[in-house]
C-alpha cells in the first residue's frame, strides 16, 4: 500500500508540474507577420502565435495605419522544451539579417528586423547569439534590439493567416517558403 501512495505522489508532482510549468514570452519582428506566425508555430514548444505591431509610437495601430510600429509576433514558449537561444537563431536563420531595410519582398519601416528584450538576461542572451551568429555572415547583422513595450495585436483576419488561407498567392510563393527553408535541416533545443 505505501508503494501505491508513493508511485502516486510521484505522478501527481509531474502532473502538478506539468500544468504549473512557467511559460515564456517572446515578441519578434522580422518581414511579414504572416512567415513569422507560420514560423514559429511550427517550432516545438511554442505555444499560441500572435500577428500584430510593436516598436512604434502610435498608439492603437491598424493594417491600414501602424505607423512607426513593426508587423511583429508575440508567443509563448516553454523553455523546458525549446532555449531562447533556439528561438533566436531560427528568427535569424529566417531572413537576411544584415539588410535594416526588411525582409524579402516586403521593404520598409514596417518589415524590419527587430528583437524585443523584457529583461537584461534576454538582452544578453541576444547579443551572445548574436556574436555566434555574427561569426558566419559576411555582412554585420542589422536587427535592432529595443527594450520591449508594448504589443499591438493585429485584426482577426490576420490571425492564423497561413493556416487559414493556404491558397492565397503570397502564402503560396512566399510565406511556406520562407519557413520550408528556415526547418531544413534545423536541429530544435
């Protein structure tokens, strides 16, 4: 009997932190918020992908009109299952990172690189994988790194975008792509 209540209370702890487990956030900006959104929700131990805007100064942005803001994802992440290292290094394997301009084929203010920092370990961990990074590219890296604010999310129709439209032209030719390419061969944690 003392063996049954110990072999429970061993897996009601697991259990217990199974669904206590710590998530964490990570909001990124690198080209259109459709790849980003495609992209990371296919890296294991990702939670729920959001489309929307950061690093600009209006408040409220929209599609029509975000302004100095980013199409930009937020997500949660288990770091028991995938390293912020991991998740940095996908994001730059993702795109160009020395062009500032944005991310193939979309050019502007609106698509260029940036990774928000919620802590000055976040901030560290990005220039350490940075400088690693950094060692393999001819080009010095242009992300901007900006203590994080605020995040925006974007409209309903934005949400999912991949997913939900798999037919649409730029999905098609672009969107798939760009995360095909960034998984090839890509080892996780």
């Amino acid at each position: 009997m003392k063996r049954k209540l110990v072999i429970i209370a061993l897996c009601s702890a697991v259990w217990s932190h199974a669904e206590t487990a710590e998530l964490k956030k990570a909001t990124f900006a690198a080209g259109c918020f459709w790849c980003m959104e495609a992209l990371f929700e296919s890296v294991p131990g990702v939670g729920d992908v959001i489309s929307g805007y950061a690093g600009g100064t209006s408040e409220s942005p929209v599609y029509e009109n975000h302004g100095s803001h980013a199409e930009a994802v937020e997500f949660s992440y288990d770091p028991d299952k995938v390293s912020y290292e991991t998740l940095l290094r996908t994001f730059w394997k993702s795109h160009d990172p020395g062009n500032p301009r944005g991310v193939a084929p979309d050019f502007g203010k609106s698509y260029r690189p940036i990774l928000f920092y919620r802590t000055e370990e976040e901030k560290a961990e990005i220039e350490r994988v940075k400088a690693l990074v950094q060692k393999d590219l001819k080009k010095p890296i242009a992300t901007e790194i900006v203590r994080f604010v605020k995040f925006w999310p974007a409209e309903d129709y934005h949400q999912n975008y991949v997913k939900n439209n798999p037919g649409n032209p730029y999905v098609k030719h672009v969107s798939l792509p760009r995360v095909r390419d960034t998984l090839k061969g890509f080892a996780f944690k």
